[in-house]
C-alpha cells in the first residue's frame, strides 16, 4: 500500500483573523492613548504604538512558520521524507522501505519524538507536531511500512 503524508504545523489564527486582532488591539490602545494624552502622559504613547507592532511583528511571524511542511512518501522501494522550509527550503532524505524502523521515544515529561531509523541513518518526523499526534503519525507510518514489507518480495536467499 502505498503512503503519502503532509504534515503541517498547527496554526490556531488565520491571517484574515489575526488582522481583526490586532486591529482590535489597537483600537483598545489607541482609546487608552487618547486617556492619556488627556492626563498629560503623552510618552506612554510611542509605547503603545511599539505594543501594537510588536503584536502584528509576533503572529507575522507564527503565520509565515505555517508555512512549512513534511511530506512522507513510501513509493516503489523507498520512504522519503520531503522538508520545506518555511523559507522555501527544501531538502529530500530517501530511506531503503524494506529496513526502516518507526521509533517513538517517549520522554520522562510525557512527550514523543519520532525517527525513522534504516541503515545507519536517522530522521526525525514531525518535530513541530504535538506529542499524541506524532504517536498518530508513527502508527499510521508503521502500517504502511507493515503492509509493504508483508505484500513486496523477499529479500532472504532463503525464499
């Protein structure tokens, strides 16, 4: 069976949505702005303003990171992993199928981490992922691995 995964991070705002926010937040600023100038505190006013950049500066940020992907592919006789950056990056590592191990190393705080592991190589998958879902990840990627080594031919001279 054939195994084609993207895994993207997750990200809890759209741009369109992060706009209302820190339009909302400077709204909310610039009314308090106005209170102070009215008081006569008129340099708490740059302050707010670097507030309000700085907010819009956070979620740019977030959201240009959503922008990167992992995709892994078990085609033929190879499990490639694909990585783009969100800088548009990409690198390929290509694993032989037939001796690649899914390893799911499980840390004393209740994390995961997943490495595809084959002929000396390792590779670690979906590092930007939580920990139940790379748990998902590792289970479907081990099925599929199953299901490939069960149906492809063997590899023993003993066949």
């Amino acid at each position: 069976m054939p195994l084609d995964l993207t895994l993207t991070p997750n990200r809890s705002l759209a741009p369109y949505h992060m706009r209302w926010v820190v339009g909302g937040v400077a709204v909310i600023f610039g009314l308090g702005a106005l209170r102070f100038l009215a008081l006569g505190a008129w340099p708490v006013l740059p302050f707010l303003a670097l507030d309000v950049g700085a907010l819009w500066w956070a979620f740019r940020a977030s959201n240009a990171t959503g922008r990167a992907l992992e995709r892994v592919v078990l085609a033929d006789d190879a499990l490639t992993v694909t990585r783009i950056s969100h800088h548009g990056v990409r690198r390929d590592v290509a694993l032989e199928a037939y001796w690649t191990r899914v390893d799911v190393e499980e840390t004393p705080l209740g994390d995961a981490h997943l490495f595809l592991t084959g002929r000396g190589r390792r590779v670690r998958v979906g590092g930007f992922l939580s920990a139940d879902e790379r748990r998902e990840v590792a289970k479907v990627i081990a099925a599929a691995l199953s299901d490939y080594r069960r149906y492809s031919p063997s590899t023993s001279s003993m066949a």
